[in-house]
C-alpha cells in the first residue's frame, strides 16, 4: 500500500495514496441533482463515494435498507381500504335474504383451491 508523510503544522501524519479510480455511467439529471447535495452537504461526489466504500466494508454490505421507489400502501391506507371492503361486503350481504343460512364463514385453510361464486350485486 502506497503512503507518504503530510506535514501539516508541525505534525507528521501517515496517508494513502489515492491511487484506485472508480467510474461508473448514471443519468445526467441524477448526477446533478446529487452534485447540488452533496454541495450543500459541504462534499464532493469523490468525497460521498469514498464515505461510501467505506461503509460498504465497515457493514460487509450495503449499509442501508434498500427501498422501491414504488412504495406499497401506508397501514392508515390499508386500513382504509379494508373498512370499504367491509362496507361493500356489508351491503352485499345486507341485499341478500340469509336467513335460511345461506351466507357461510369459512376458515382460509377450507378456501384454498375453492371457487367461488360472487352474488349478482354490485361490487362497486
């Protein structure tokens, strides 16, 4: 490993030589918009991917989640969605005559490879 000796106020410090070049081809917009922040950060895309590569080493991986940039639903948004479920479901039931039983509750385990067959009414 290359080093030198930086003289810096009276003091000998011990540093690598930068010596390794890493290139890689990104979109233009996305390159710009990372220069502006890491600029306002105080850094270089050098600096931010050397602080990378460091990481990278220090965690023996990726060292952050990585996330789609298509999220899935909140839970709040699921939740909605399963309380207008449950009303749609409420009114199909409610404009059919079950009191002969003929609605059934059925365990998912009993459903699996089952057809069904939807009531005639609306499910909007």
């Amino acid at each position: 490993m290359d080093r030198f000796l930086k003289f810096q106020e009276n003091v000998a410090t011990l540093c690598r030589v930068k010596n390794a070049v890493v290139r890689a081809r990104i979109d233009s917009e996305l390159k710009a918009n990372a220069v502006r922040v890491l600029a306002a950060c105080g850094l270089e895309p050098s600096d931010a991917i050397r602080m990378f590569l460091q990481q990278v080493v220090a965690h023996q991986g990726i060292p952050f989640d990585i996330r789609s940039a298509v999220r899935g639903p909140s839970m709040a948004e699921l939740q909605i969605l399963k309380r207008q479920s449950q009303a749609r479901d409420h009114r199909i039931a409610s404009s059919v005559d079950v009191s002969a039983g003929q609605m059934l509750l059925l365990r998912p385990q009993r459903l699996r490879g089952a057809r069904v067959r939807w009531p005639k009414a609306s499910l909007a």
